[in-house]
C-alpha cells in the first residue's frame, strides 16, 4: 500500500518510540482523523508482533565453534594475501631499485675529504711523556711521510 500521506516519517518515530511527548501527542490527534495512517500503524504493530513471537534460533556450540573457526580462517586468509601483495610490491621496488642502480652511470670517483687530509706536527713537538703519546707521535709522523 503506498501512502500518500505526508506524517508518515513522524508515524515510523512515533512506533519505534522515539518522539518526544509533543510529537506523540501530535500524531495521535493526526491518527484520529486519517484512515491511511491508523492502517499503516496497525500494519506496522502486526509485523513487529510477527518478529517478537518468531522462536529464536540457537545456535550449538558446534557451531558456533565452526562459525568462529571459519570467520577466523576468512580473516586470516586476507591478512595472508594481504602480506604477499605487500611483499610482491617490496620485491618489485628492490628489482627496479637494484636495475636502475646497476646501469646507473658511474660517477667521477673520488676520494672523500679525509683521504687528503694534512697531518700536521703536534704542537709538542717530538717529545711525549708516555707510552701512547709516543705512539701517537709515531704514527702521526709516519702519516705525514706517506701524505702526497
């Protein structure tokens, strides 16, 4: 049956019991005078009253077990394909990473700014008073000589 009338929304509010004591008060004094509305709620009240003695169905433990072992195996399974997507772009990054590197021009090789660095004589001169400052001097010394 379609209804023509426009109190329709405020008739579903007013069955589900949400509206307020005004808005109640309103639809019953609107119920009073239109037929289509009253057969509506009567035909709303039925169903619901269809739905509340329906027998609820139980489920066994069995299955629910079943239920829970396979929704679980459902989210596993798209947890799985989602970490081989994952890995299958990783691996496809790291091949286009490794060819692009591999023809790669190769730059100007140079030496970094420490190679060339200038060793200088230590403001002490040669003298050191202990052993690893004697072994320090030393290899200073030697490092100065092999510097270009």
């Amino acid at each position: 049956m379609t209804m023509t009338c426009d109190w329709e929304p405020k008739l579903h509010a007013y069955h589900d019991g949400e509206l307020d004591a005004a808005g109640r008060a309103a639809v019953e004094s609107h119920l009073a005078t239109c037929a289509d509305c009253t057969s509506t709620l009567h035909g709303l009240q039925s169903l619901s009253a269809v739905f509340a003695e329906a027998p609820q169905l139980k489920l066994s433990q069995i299955s629910r077990h079943r239920l829970h072992n396979r929704l679980d195996a459902a989210m596993e399974r798209g947890l799985v394909r989602f970490a081989w997507s994952l890995s299958g772009v990783a691996a496809a990054v790291l091949l286009v990473g490794s060819f692009w590197l591999s023809h790669m021009k190769d730059p100007v090789q140079s030496a970094p700014p420490w190679v060339d660095a200038v060793v200088y004589a230590h403001p002490l001169g040669d003298s050191a008073e202990t052993p690893a400052a004697q072994w320090y001097l030393a290899d200073a010394t030697t490092r100065s000589d092999d510097a270009p």
